[in-house]
C-alpha cells in the first residue's frame, strides 16, 4: 500500500512539474512583448546603435580635415547604413525569430510570471529606465576601454619583442666535408680604352 501511494505521488508530482515546464504559448509570449514594450525598446537601441556608429566613424576620421564633397560622401553613407539596419533589424522582421527564442527557451509558468511582473508599476519602471541604465553603463565602459587601450598596445609590442627574442636561430648553411664555402668572386678589371694618338 505504502509503494502504491508512493507511486501516485511520483505520478502527480512529474506531471506538476511537467505542466510548470509546459511550452508557452505564442498568444502569452506576444502579451509579454506587448508589456514590455518590445518594439519601442528595439527602435530606441537601433537609433543608439546608428548614434553610435556616427560616433565612431568620426573618431576614425579624428584630425582629418574633410572637403565639402567629402563630407557629403560620409554623410551620405552614414545614411545608408542607418536604411539598412532599420529594413532589416525592425519589429515586425523581429518579431517571429523572438517568439520562437522564448518559446523554446521559457516556460508557460516562467512566461506567466514575467508577466505578472511586467505589469506591475515596478516592472513597468524596469521597462522605463532600463535603456537610460544601460547607455549610461556603456558610456562608463567605454571610458574605462579608452584608459585601457594604450596598455593593451605596450602589452603587444612587448610580446613581439618576446617572440622575437624567442624564435630559434636560423641553421648555418651546410658544407661537404672539407669543402670550403665559395668566396666572392673578386671584381674583374675594366678595360681601358686605347690611347687616343694626339693630333698633329
């Protein structure tokens, strides 16, 4: 008896936890985009991204004076990278790889929680000020990547030095046994052009 009720208990407790581990849906998985704000969120990253990629493109060009008709030129590239990002990367293209991501990486009871959360005024705040957070995380970062760069250059030079300095000698060439190495040839005299007879 007592092995029959243990048996039932298992029998309910992995379908407990089968119903907890239960793929989502897609209607619930496109609810919590639509409470996070997901579109939103994807268009104000693209726009950092394009902010961001203008930005380095002058940091290339730092010290460089640029024509008019040059200028243009960038300008005009700058552009059409910003077209191609937001053809490709927007949220209706988006979208269906995301649904697919979550359903096969959350749960129903994990999906069901998060939007317990996301509705709530913290979640809601979470959503609000995360982009801020996290552009004012990268503007930190990318400080600390400029103060680190120029030791990274040393720590490179130093380790070219190192491998140099380690690589095995080249083998002398090899001779027959008492051969001798072939000597340069010595320099062969000009002739000399023939006395010219003085005039008469």
């Amino acid at each position: 008896m007592k092995l029959v009720v243990t048996l039932v208990f298992a029998v309910f407790a992995a379908q407990a936890a089968l119903a907890q581990e239960a793929k989502p849906s897609e209607a619930s998985v496109r609810q919590l985009f639509e409470v996070m704000h997901s579109s939103k969120l994807l268009d104000a990253y693209m726009t950092q991204i394009d902010t961001t990629m203008r930005a380095s493109m002058q940091q290339a060009l730092a010290g460089q004076q640029l024509n008019p008709k040059q200028q243009k030129i960038l300008d005009d590239m700058g552009r059409q990278i910003g077209s191609l990002v937001k053809a490709e990367l927007n949220w209706p293209a988006i979208e269906p790889l995301m649904i697919d991501v979550y359903r096969n990486t959350f749960s129903q009871h994990e999906v069901d929680g998060m939007l317990a959360f996301y509705r709530s005024e913290a979640g809601q705040a979470v959503i609000a000020k995360l982009p801020t957070a996290m552009q004012q995380s990268m503007t930190g970062i990318q400080s600390h990547a400029q103060a680190l760069t120029p030791k990274i250059v040393q720590l490179e030079k130093d380790t070219a030095a190192q491998l140099k300095a380690a690589a095995d000698p080249q083998p002398a060439a090899q001779f027959p046994q008492g051969a001798q190495p072939p000597q340069p040839t010595p320099p062969q005299p000009q002739p000399q052009p023939p006395p010219q007879s003085p005039h008469r």
